[in-house]
C-alpha cells in the first residue's frame, strides 16, 4: 500500500510556476509625467533675537580660541614651523690687506739699449751745428757793420789745454806774429741787485739797435759783456764804481743797486756756449765794456771768441771800437808770473 502510494507521487508532474507580470513601464511613465512633483516640507523659519545671535558668536569665538589652545589664549597666530631655528647670521671676516708683489723690472733687450757710439755722434752733430749757426751769425753781424780787417781762424779741439804762449802760436801767422797780450775774452756780467724802475732805457729789439738807437741804459744794466785779456784778472768792485760814476751826482744811484756776478744764464742772453762768446752776433743787445789796457796793445789787433769753441776771431781795435763804442774802463790788473 505504502508503495503504490510512491508510486502515484512518482508519477504526478510537477506544479508549474506562473511568471509575474511584466509592468507596463510606459504607462508607468505617462502616470508619473500626469502627477506633479511635491516638494518637500519646509521648516518654519524662527526669528532669532540679538541675544540668541551674540551668544552662537561668542560660542564661535570661544570654540576657536580652544581650538588654538586649549590652555591659553594667544594674541598672535604661532608660527608656521615651531620646530624650525632661524639661522644664524655670520658676520663677514675682514678683508685682509695683500700687498701685491713687485714686478721685476724687465730686463733690457739688446735691441733697446742705447748706442753709446751713435749717441756721441748724434751729440756732436749738434754740436758741429750750433757752432756753424754761431760762426754764421758772427759773420753776418760783420758784413752788416763792414768790417774788413777780421780773419776767422780754425783752433785744434785742445786749444783751451795748452799754454798761454802756444795759443798765440795757434794764431800766429808768418807775417803777423801773436803774442799772448792781444788775446782776449768775453766775459758776461749780471748785476742780481737790477731794479728795473732805476733804468733809464726800456729793452727794444736788436734791429732798433742796428739803427742807431740804444736798447738799453749803458749806466744801469742788468746784463754786461765785459772784454778783457787772458793774461789780466779783472776786479768787480772797480767794475761797479765806474757804472755808479757814469750818472750824473743828483742821478747817481746808491752801491746797493750794484751787486755784478757771473752771469749763470750768460749761454742764453748771448745765444753762444762756453768759450765760444763773440761780442759780434749776440742773442741780444748788450752795453759793451772794455778793459782800457787792451787800448795799449801793439800792434792794436785783437783776438776773441768767434761764435765755436773752436773758432776764434782776430781784427783791428780800431774796427771793434767803430762797430760798438765800448765803455773803457780801468777794471783789470796784470797777473803776475803767468
């Protein structure tokens, strides 16, 4: 029985589920397109009083006042970084004074250094020239003033190192013997206690002098070329009294106002060098004087400075006396045992 039973329930099909209806989801659509959205409820807006409002701010403040910290209130926002040191600040070391070292002179290369040999021709080319420039205005001052009884004689170079008596011989001619009396020089005198305003003359050019007209104040000059022989020394102090002499009593200046030296600038105000001074051809107009021994010279021909060192120039008193009406005067003495 029991088995019959399985057997009947073996044999029943199973029930079939029924499928759930699909939804219509246009029409589901259409119903929510027709029904209009509610919006939702709204509080009702309670209107605060002042009180409620300044206590919410004050609650505000005080919550972040805590938040700052909640054990002190600070006045001012900490910083960013508390952990962070500042750096600190080194002071510049001072600048340490370093003497730079001194350069070695360059040492002279043979391509720079000076010739002595082209250098001393070099000199006495110049020198050679200064001397023709010297005989040259010498001769010209001698054809101005026509004078023809000079003759320019060429001297060895050591001349001024020999003797009195061989320096005659250098101009000595067969027929006209010198003797050491008719030689002469040229000295140039400046008187250092010059006062312009006591000067009678204004300086003019030389070619007013050329016409007659004097440059210069022969009583009161600052400059003076003084002939005199080589074998005669001359005496400054006779010198200065014969200049105070050659003004009148009531003009007649004090011997203060005299003081004559070697001239130290006597190669400018000439225009010649050393032993080669020429009364004739000078840079400028000088009042001449003559040692008045010179007058007794026989025979009355003289020799002196020729514009070069090495040239010397010889001619008659007379002429000399013609050309520059010198000053005579007793301002030499012999010298003695020369």
């Amino acid at each position: 029985m029991g088995n019959s039973k399985s057997k009947a329930a073996e044999a029943a099909p199973a029930p079939v589920a029924t499928p759930a209806p699909v939804p219509d989801v246009q029409k589901i659509a259409e119903n929510v397109a027709e029904k209009p959205l509610e919006s939702p409820p709204q509080a009702a807006k309670v209107k605060k009083t002042e009180e409620e409002i300044a206590a919410e701010e004050a609650a505000e403040k005080l919550a972040y006042e805590e938040y700052l910290n909640p054990h002190q209130v600070l006045t001012t926002m900490p910083p960013v970084y508390p952990q962070h040191k500042p750096e600190q600040v080194v002071e510049a070391p001072e600048p340490i004074a370093v003497t730079p070292p001194t350069p070695e002179p360059e040492k002279e290369k043979e391509e720079d250094k000076e010739d002595p040999a082209l250098l001393a021709r070099i000199q006495a080319a110049a020198d050679r020239l200064e001397a023709i420039e010297g005989v040259m205005r010498v001769r010209k001052h001698l054809s101005t003033s026509s004078v023809s009884t000079t003759r320019l004689c060429r001297v060895p170079k050591d001349y001024y190192d020999r003797p009195m008596i061989e320096r005659a011989v250098c101009l000595s001619l067969e027929s006209n013997p010198c003797s050491i009396d008719q030689l002469c020089k040229s000295i140039v005198f400046e008187n250092v206690n010059f006062d312009p305003s006591e000067a009678g003359a204004t300086t003019t050019s030389s070619s007013e002098s050329e016409s007659g007209s004097l440059s210069y104040d022969p009583s009161y000059s600052r400059y003076y070329l003084l002939l005199v022989q080589y074998n005669a020394k001359f005496s400054s102090e006779k010198l200065e009294r014969f200049l105070q002499k050659l003004r009148p009593v009531d003009r007649r200046l004090p011997k203060s106002k005299y003081n004559l030296q070697l001239a130290v600038d006597g190669d400018k105000v000439t225009g010649f060098t050393h032993n080669s001074v020429c009364p004739f051809g000078l840079a400028r107009d000088l009042p001449v004087i003559m040692a008045s021994a010179i007058t007794e010279v026989s025979p009355p021909y003289v020799f002196m400075g020729g514009g070069a060192v090495d040239v010397k120039l010889g001619l008659m008193l007379s002429e000399f006396t013609r050309v520059f009406k010198p000053l005579v005067a007793d301002v030499s003495e012999p010298r003695l045992n020369e």
